[in-house]
C-alpha cells in the first residue's frame, strides 16, 4: 500500500535547488545522502545539474517512469506541476508548500482545485503543508528534516511537522529506530486512516505512533484503527477540541458531548491506546516497540533499595497489574544466594550492597518462574553496583525471555551509560519506576483488547417506512421537534414497549381513555411547541380518578396558554402510569467527526449533576453496550445495593442497541434521548416512557 | 535549628576507616575532599592518622570540643559511642549503621536503648540506618554518597537513603543545585518535621522537597508545614500506605477513610504540594527553586510550532491557568514585526522561520503586558532556529523578569545544548511543554495557599463534664458503643439540635410520649446491642396515630428478640419525625498518624455506592469546613438544582465544627457518624436525626 510513496524505483524533485538552506536543495541533499537506491531526478529549468545529477527542466523530459515526485515549489506553482504528474503518469507525489486552506479562502481553493484535479488525473497526495516523508527501510528520506533516524521499528505520523522536526531530533539525540515518518500535512488526500492501514501492513513497523489535531472520517478511521489494532499496536496522542460550533447547538445532553467524548469513545472502540501527553506517547512505543507484551498482570519488581520499590508498588496499585505473589520454590531459591535481609517477596529487594551477579541471579530465578507475566527492575546507583554491567547482563537475559522487562535506573550520572547500553539493546529504559509501571499497564490493556471477542452486532426488524413517513411528515411541516406521539411511535417502530399513551382532544376524551387504561393515570401537554413539559407545567402524575383527570386536563392546557402563549395544542396525552423501576437516560448526539454517538445515565440528578455518563459511538457491538453501562460511576445501583435485587441489565443493552440500529439507519436524527427508560428487576419488561427526537433534513 | 548539625565548627568521625570503600573512609574522604573548614577528627584506636588527619582512639582523647559526630560503626557499638559523646558533650550525632528496628524487635530494642539514653544524655541524632547530611554553604558532605551536589537553594530530605543516592546523581549529572541533602534512616530522633523546621529558616533553602513513607506525629508535622509553606514552598512524594490494620478495625465509614485520605487532606490542610511521582517533584522542584510565583492565572504561550502549542493549551484547560487574551496594544506591537501568518493571540504562534530575534522581539513584548502572569516558551527545533542563541536571549530577559519564564525546547540532539543553557541559569526546562503547564499550576495553587486567609478557629460552648460522665458510665459496663440517648445527650451537650425524643418502656408510655411530641411520629429501639437498627427491623417512621405507635411497639421488640435474642432491649426511643430537608452524613475516624479525621458526604447512596465524600483533618477552621462541603461532587444538589432552594451550607458548616471539636475534646471517641443530619433551606434549623459513637478507653 502507498508503495511508491514508501519504496519508489525512482524519485523526482520539482524545484530542486542549489543553494544550501532552501527547501528544495534540502529535501534532494537528503534523498541522495542516506542511501536511497533508486534513480533521482532534480527539476529546475535553470540548472544543468545538482549536487552531482543530471537536472531536467520538467518532468515530462525525464526519460524514464517516474514512482514519487516531491514538489517543493510555491504554493500558486504546485496546481501546474501536478498538471505534468498526470501527462507523466507520475501516480504519487508529495507536496511541501504552505499557503492552502490554512490561510484563509483563497488557500482553501485553490487547495480544492488541487484536490479536484489530482482526484481526475488519478493521482494521490501526501500534504500540502507538511514536512515531507522519511523510510529508513529504503533509505529514503524525502523530506527537509534535519537528519535521518536509524532503522527501527516505530512507524510514526504526525499532522504537526513541527512534531516531527522535534520526534526526529529526540529519535537522532537517544539513537531510537523508526521505520517511517509522515508529516500529514493538510491531509487533502491522503489521511491518518490510509498512513496506518499502510504502516499495519508494514513489516517493519512493530508500532504505530500518532499525533492527531482532528480525523478526516471517523467511521472510516475506527474501522481501520479495529482491523490494525488486533495485530500491532496504535497508539495516539489527541490535541485540541474541534467541535466547539457543535457543542453550542446542542442542548443539555449534547452539551456533555463534546468532541473529547467522541475521542475517548472512538479510541476505546477501536483499540487504540490513547496516551495523555507526549511523556506517555514515548514511555509506551519504548515497551511496544521493543517487548512481547505481558501474558497477564502478575509482576514482578527488582529493586536494589526499598524507596523506589514502594514507588513502583504504589503504581501498581492504581494500574490493573498486582504484583505477584512470590512462589514458594521460587522464594526458595532466591534465598539460596540472596543475603538474609534481602526480601524474597514482592518487590523483591536484593538490597544496597547488590552487585550486578546478584542481579543476573534474581533475574534469571524470576524469569523462570511462569506465574510472573511481566519484570520491572530497578536500580540507585549505590556504592557497590555497577549500572553498566547490570545493564550488560540484563540485556544478555532479556536476548532469551518470554515476558517483558522494563528497566527504570534512577540518577543520571553514573546511570547514563547502562541507559545507553538499554538504548542500544532494546530494553525500556525510565527516568523513574512510575513511568515503566504505567506502560506496562498499558501493555496489559492492549493485550486484553488483542485477545478480546469478536464484536458481536444484533440485528433488530424494525419498521423503517414508518419512521421515514413520520420524518418526511415532520419535516412538511416546518420542524425539527417531534411531537411526543410522533417519538413513541418511531420508538414502537424499533421495539421499545412504551405505556399505553392515547391523545385526548377534550376532558371527556381524555376520562374515556383513562378509566380504559385504568387508574391511576399521567397526562402530558400534546404539543410541537413545549420542550420541557414539567418545567411548564404541562405534566401530571397520579391522577386516580376521573375528577383528577378533568382537573388535570383543564390545569395542564391553560398552564400551557398561559405560560407559552404561541404554543399549538394537539391535546392531552394519556397515559399508563409505570409505578415500579429504575429511571436511566438514553440518548443521541452526533459528532461531526464521528456521527452517531450513544449516551447512557442514571436518571435525574445523576445526569445533569454529576455527570455520570457514558458514550460510546454508534453502532454499538453488544459487548460495547454492556460496558458502557458499567462504565458509569453509580452502576452499582443498577446491580442492586442493600439486598435490593438487580435491575434488567439485558434490558437496558437490549434498549441500546435497538437505539443505535435507529441512529444509524436514520442519519437525519440530530438529537434525541429516552428520558426516562424505566428498568425493573429481571423478568419484567424495560419501558420507554417519554422520548424526544429532534431531526434536521 | 540543628546548627551542630549543619554548620558545625568540628566534626569527629567515629569509625574512621583508611580502607577506601569502607563506609568510615568514604564518610571522611568526603568531609575532607569538598572543602569543609571546620576541624575534623578521625576516631579509630588502630590509626594514628587518616588521610592526613592525626586519629585519636576515641571521642574524649580529642583535645578540643566537638560539635557533630558521624558514628560509622556496626550497630551493637553504637550505644557506647553514644556514652561517650555524653562524656565529651557532643551534643549532636549522625548513625549510619543499619541493623536497628527495620530487622525486627531485636534491632528494636536496641534502638529503643539508644533513644533513651541520648534522650537522658541531651543528645540529638540522625539515623540510624541513614546515609548521612551534606549541606553545600558550609561545605559539609558528612554522608558515603559519592559525589557532592552543586551549591543551590534546594533542600531535600528523604526516608529512603537510595532515594537520596539517586537523586544526588540526578544532580550531578544534571548540574542541580541544592543547599542541603538529608537521610533520614529509622527517624529514631530526628523527623521530617525537624529537619522541615531546620530548613524552612535556612536562608539558602528556596524550596524543601521530600520522599516519605510514614510521617511521625502527624499534628507537629502539620503545625509545622503549615507555618513553613507560608514563606517557602514544601513539596513531597508520599509512598506506600501503612494504616492496613487501622483500617481493618473500622467499619463502613472507617473503610473509606484509609490512610491515603489522611495524607491528602493533611497536605492539602498545611499547604503541602503534593508530587504525584517523582516526576513531578522534579519537574515542580525546578520552577519552585527558581522562578517566581505567578501572580495570577493568566498565562501566555509563545511557540514556533502550532502542534506544541495546541498540547500546552490542551494540558492549560484542564489547569487551573488560563490563556490570556492577548491585550489590543500587545496585539498591535506584536504585529508591527510579527510575519502575517503569525498569530499575536494566545498561544502566540511565531511560526516555523522564527529566530532568536523574533523570540525575543515577542518576549520583551509579552513580558511588558501586566495582564500576563506567566510564559511558557516552547520550541521546536526547525531549520529557520538556532535553539541556543533562543536559550540565550531567554536567559538574559528573564534576568529582570517579575514573572515565571518556564520553556520546553522539544527534541534532543539540537536542543541539548539550549537546555544546558536553561540549567546553568535556572530557567526550568521540560521535555515536553505538558509538564512545564503542569509545574506553573503547581506554583498558581501553592500562591493562594500563600494569600490565603488566616485560618479561622470557633470555639463553642459545650458541656464537656456531662460528656465525660457519660463515657465514663458507658466503661463502667464495659460497653464501647454508645446508645442512642447517650449519643444524642453527647451530641445536645455540644449544641447540636436534636428531634424530640423520649424513651418509652411499654406501649402505653410509647402512645403518651407520641401524643405529647405530635403525630405523626418515629420509633426506634433502645439496645446497646443493635447498631444497625433498620437492617434488624428496629425503626419504624411515619407513625400517625396511637394504634400505628402501638402495632410498631410490639413489632419492633420483637422483631429484635426474633432476630438478635442476646440484644439487651432498653425500651423504644419515640421520636419527633421531621420530613423536610437533605440528608447529609458527617463521621469521625481516627487515623493512627493523624488523629481525628471529620469526614462529609451526602446520605444514602452518596458515601456508601458513588464514594462521594470528603475528609479533613481536625480542627477544622472555618475555610476548611466550607470547603470539605464544597469538594463532594454531589455539591450542586445542596446548593439547588432545577430551581430548588439552596440548603443551609452555614448549618452543616456549623454542625463540621461542632463534631471537630467534640472530636479534638475526647480522644476516647475512635468512630462516631451524624447519619442523617437533615439540612433544610436557610433559616430552617439543620437537625441531627440519629448519631452513633464507639469509644475506647
């Protein structure tokens, strides 16, 4: 995949320059200075040869096929340049220039042309605005970074090239291996979701790290990211928030949603590990890169002092590893050789006076212990210890191990060379034991999700003509709001149960409906107009006979007239009243990197004060839905405190997943949710009993 | 304080050894070595002179007087040398020697024997089981740690001496300055609150930074912090956790309040910044140590590059910083030599040709605005850079500056040697700009801990004596949990309201007390036996006339005598039933090294499913009672949600005092909730509906 941009037969570079220092000299320079074996070919109409090759003056004169050109010319140039790339059949080129869509209208445009064109004549982009790309694989560095990173096995891809500038100065400084290196740029074609499906079939690529500003298609994105993320690892550092326009038109529900749920719900989804800031991003590629990942959480933790092994521990403690308990035959033979103040339980603390033979025996007793999953050792440059030669023979133990071991060496004097020794041999090296705890939690998380089912969807019928005819009705109409009888139906189309609800057009109606349904009943305004029916008292409950009911009928409509004057009374709603249960939230927002999006709370307070809510994107796997519903803080109430029994948790899955089959069979539901959903305890059924649904054309 | 210690006029090294690599050469090789002035003495019967210096065979053959001795022998002669420091007036000691209570109750007691006898000899110590002191204004490297730190103005204690080891090397490699090193060892006399007293008044200490596991006497420790961490920033890693078995002793309530929570709220009580890794006190240590405090929220970015930029924003908004809107006039001189593509608001983005003209154009620029309160420099090292003469210009505005300069030069191999530039002159620099964010916050909230307001202690009138002879009686029949009358006299004698109540023996008595406190009414059973009434069917509420009261009197009793046969039955409490107001919970625990700890939650479901609850140490002063209230996330339900009114905060403030000090009055009492105290809209009294009290003698 994107062969000729990775490992191109040949290469052109239009605007080749021969003074030092400019764009076009800088991106050639690199191309022919760390190897690249195919054929170069510098364009310049003005230069007869550059830094000892043939210069051509267009692409058209060059007399053989060219796989890449990197155009490092202005941006009012390029569109002329990629007009020659379709005569030449050149199917791949690069584009360097600033001054598109990231300055305003104008670059916007002519951004659009440039993409309209290179669509026609076939052609894919990477940029514009970018930094170039790098492949030490086929020695090819197109790109005007400063230096070339050594051989490795991180892909990274960044839409910052400043990034990139500063990654590849890290990688160059701590002598890390990379396999490739794209600056996305503008991402006019090509995307994030094309460089990681190309990087997850790259051989040498073990891991593929990220930075992102925003996604070009979500849904096309999560797929990917769920398809690579089962063999090799994704991780991604997240900036910015970009939906800030779609947060100000949503209400209440939407305003909880903001992009940044969208992120963490489309990153869980997809398997990608989300790191938090740029310290985690490279903490974690060291482990990923370079150790098999942890078969389970037990692990074991070397320390030379007790300090920085409780440090570890208290790690451990607030990750999903836990220490393992030490094995009798295992403690045994560490007490063979261990002095008797060493601790042969975990952290096993070989204590101040260890030399790096005691280390090696530790390590070689612990490595060959099955029940430990995981070996973090750590070391303070004590009198009697020499780091380097620690180093030395864990490196030499590591050649042979099945489980991962991660090493934090504290200090930095008399420590940097064992670092460097790490570096070299591919063994996670920190600064401080916290940080080789946490990615190697975020190991175990990764191999959890690698070993995890298969997503299971459900499939409900569901009667798609009707709701389409409610929508086209609504939408003649003038709006956006549906009316509650509209919204029950819609929910009775995907087979919610819903009470028993009829429309009352007078007080008599509405006492014929009501001694029908049977006492006590609710009644609710009928009305396109009235959003929040409590807050205009538009709502009753209780209501136990038919004088309850004429009164009601009467306070309900002229609260309404007098409180929203303009508002179109339908009638009165009349409705079952469900007595027992437990009252949740489900809803519908939509993102706009991400579409559909599926929010699960407690109702009441729970919601709207405390926050307690989940998202996950729409459509949901059914093992998406079970755990969005645990994932809220007060899900114990749901499984029942105090002897109280368990609410229906397959019911409330059930009304999930049918919510999400409608958000995406019907892209035109801007918002909505079913406030409440009243769930009882297992055996008796979940009812939708009062939804909202607002949708645009 | 500790002047012997510190800047000694003598020092004698008991132990001296000429073997290099022995502890006792190693400890006077570095008093000699790094320039100590005072005069130093080399004790050890089987030399005559060591490295130079005469030896004498013991303390008292030296012919002048001693300040400091460094006791460097095994563990068993440490008690002699002890005895002859009394000789010879040697008022203050260090022991190195391990072997003392850490191998178990045999090293325990000799540890005991020697506490007592330099306790009795007026002899203050170090150690055991301690690497030793450096302190670099007068030169003094009384420790076996290979290296000596620069001078600096970072003073630094630990409880781990391989902490210590690794941190000197840190600084050795990293060229960080610190004024004092101290390893604590066993804290069999001197503790973390000395040597924080010790450097709190030492001029050369800026900022006090530690590593602790265990602190000893918990209310000296936070009377002590909290008058440092007025004038000097206090900043501390707290490792492991070592209240398991006080845990263990306390039920639901206790069950929360582990030790973990009474570190955080001592800390956050006396003004302690705590580090959450070592990491952060690092990170945190270099800002504190040399930059000045911001004096207000408001921060501006300067960056080359957008994507840094994007990330420090990112790492802002989840701060307690904010970006500054960037005043019209700074706008406009920005722009007079900003290119177009720049962006003057805030991150100010000078783009990817910036030099180290533009940077420090800008910086001059943001520097003169008052509305700013702190930069943040960022860099990505691009072609257009030269990251050291950035480092430079940086260092020479920063020089007058009245405001926090922090940077984070991104990369490694092109910036290095802009970062040493940063260290040589005591501009914090980070890898990555999230952790310089990171550090600034730290500095804004330790600022209004500065500008906080004094704490404010009420004192209530309350009748200790009746309080006392209730205790005193509960002993006597060897009971340890109180019954309700007894908690609720306890709690009326220290002015909290009360519902009516009364106890009733028959039935009779039980419809004649209902009568006179007003229908309808509670009941409760009177046991000493039955803590959990409600499980075992012991209250009844809502009782609304005589027949109700009766029924309920019969039902209760012998529910009790059905499912508790052995419970002592003293009757039925009948109650006033009040059914306004919001149930809130207030406990008391104790921690075993911080004493009683008040803890605040919401009722029901609150603190015991969601966790939702706050803890403090007491005495509570006013602020710290308002904000324990303040910090349960359920907050906004007492303040009002949907229109209600807002509950009395003052009434639970009032009743959080009360209990503090009840709680600071009688040590005796180990646990005790207030569950409910029901808390109405202001003006309505707050009512303390049931309590519950356990004592021990």
């Amino acid at each position: 995949m994107l062969e000729h941009f990775f490992n191109p037969s040949s290469v052109a570079v239009v605007g080749a320059s021969q003074s030092p220092g400019k764009i076009g000299y800088d991106i050639l320079n690199n191309i022919l200075q760390y190897g690249y074996a195919g054929a170069v070919y510098p364009i310049n109409p003005n230069a007869q040869e550059i830094l000892g090759r043939r210069a051509y003056p267009d692409l058209t004169s060059v007399p053989a096929d060219i796989d890449l050109a990197i155009i490092a010319l202005p941006a009012p140039a390029v569109l002329n340049v990629v007009e020659q790339c379709g005569k030449k059949k050149v199917d791949s080129v690069v584009i360097i220039a600033a001054g598109f869509k990231e300055i305003g209208p104008e670059g916007a445009r002519l951004e659009e042309a440039l993409a309209t064109r290179a669509r026609k004549l076939g052609i894919r982009m990477i940029g514009p605005n970018c930094l170039g790309l790098i492949d030490t694989a086929s020695s090819l560095n197109a790109s005007f970074a400063a230096g070339m990173p050594p051989n490795g096995h991180i892909g990274f891809f960044s839409q910052s090239g400043a990034l990139c500038v500063a990654i590849l100065d890290w990688a160059l400084g701590e002598n890390i291996g990379f396999s490739k290196f794209v600056s996305l740029g503008n991402k006019t074609d090509i995307s994030e979701t094309e460089i990681m499906l190309s990087m997850g079939k790259d051989e040498n690529t073990r891991v593929i790290l990220g930075y992102l500003e925003s996604v070009e298609d979500g849904p096309r994105f999560m797929k990917a990211a769920r398809q690579i993320s089962k063999n090799k690892p994704i991780i991604i550092v997240k900036s910015g928030t970009t939906t800030a326009g779609a947060k100000a038109a949503s209400s209440h529900t939407g305003a909880l949603a903001g992009s940044n749920h969208a992120y963490d719900a489309a990153f869980k989804q997809s398997g990608i590990i989300h790191a938090e800031s740029m310290h985690s991003l490279f903490g974690y590629a060291m482990a990923f890169a370079n150790q098999p990942l942890p078969k389970g959480p037990r692990l074991a933790i070397i320390t030379n002092s007790g300090g920085p092994g409780i440090l570890a521990a208290d790690a451990c403690d607030k990750s999903s590893l836990h220490l393992s308990p030490i094995r009798k035959e295992t403690a045994d033979r560490l007490r063979e050789f261990l002095p008797p103040a060493a601790s042969v339980y975990n952290p096993v603390d070989i204590i101040g006076d260890a030399s790096h033979e005691r280390y090696e025996k530790t390590l070689e007793v612990i490595l060959k212990d099955d029940s430990i999953r995981g070996v973090v050792i750590l070391l303070t440059p004590t009198a009697a210890v020499d780091p380097e030669a620690v180093a030395q023979r864990i490196v030499n133990l590591a050649k042979d191990a099945d489980k991962p071991i991660l090493t934090s060496f504290m200090g930095e004097k008399k420590v940097r060379s064992a670092r460097k020794i790490f570096q070299d041999h591919a063994i996670p090296s920190y600064d401080y034991p916290e940080d080789a705890i946490s990615a190697l939690d975020a190991m175990l998380s990764y191999r959890k999700w690698q070993e995890g089912p298969e997503r299971q969807y459900r499939h409900f019928e569901a009667d798609r003509l009707k709701v389409r005819k409610i929508f086209a009705s609504v939408i003649k109409q003038h709006r956006h709001d549906l009316i509650e009888s509209e919204a029950r139906e819609i929910l009775n189309a995907y087979g919610f149960r819903l009470p028993e609800s009829h429309m009352a057009r007078t007080t008599k109606e509405a006492v014929i409906i009501a001694s029908e349904i049977g006492y006590p009943v609710v009644m609710k305004i009928a009305s396109p107009d009235v959003l929040h029916k409590s807050d205009m008292g538009g709502v009753r409950v209780g209501l136990g006979n038919a004088a309850m009911v004429e009164d009601a009928f009467f306070e309900i409509t002229s609260s309404i007239q007098l409180r929203q004057p303009s508002a179109r009374i339908l009638g009165v709603m009349v409705q079952e009243m469900i007595r027992e249960g437990k009252e949740v939230i489900l809803g519908i927002t939509r993102d706009i990197q991400f579409g559909p999006m599926i929010m699960f709370g407690l109702g009441g307070i729970y919601v709207e004060v405390l926050k307690d809510v989940a998202f996950r994107i729409a459509p949901l796997s059914e093992e998406e839905a079970d755990a969005m519903i645990r994932d809220i803080r007060a899900f114990p109430l749901l499984r029942g405190v105090r002897g109280e029994a368990p609410v229906d948790i397959k019911g409330i899955q059930d009304a999930l997943l049918r919510l999400s089959q409608l958000a995406i069979d019907f892209p035109e539901i801007v918002e909505g949710d079913i406030n409440p959903l009243l769930v009882c305890p297992e055996g008796q059924a979940t009812v939708a009993v009062d939804a909202r649904i607002t949708i645009q054309e």
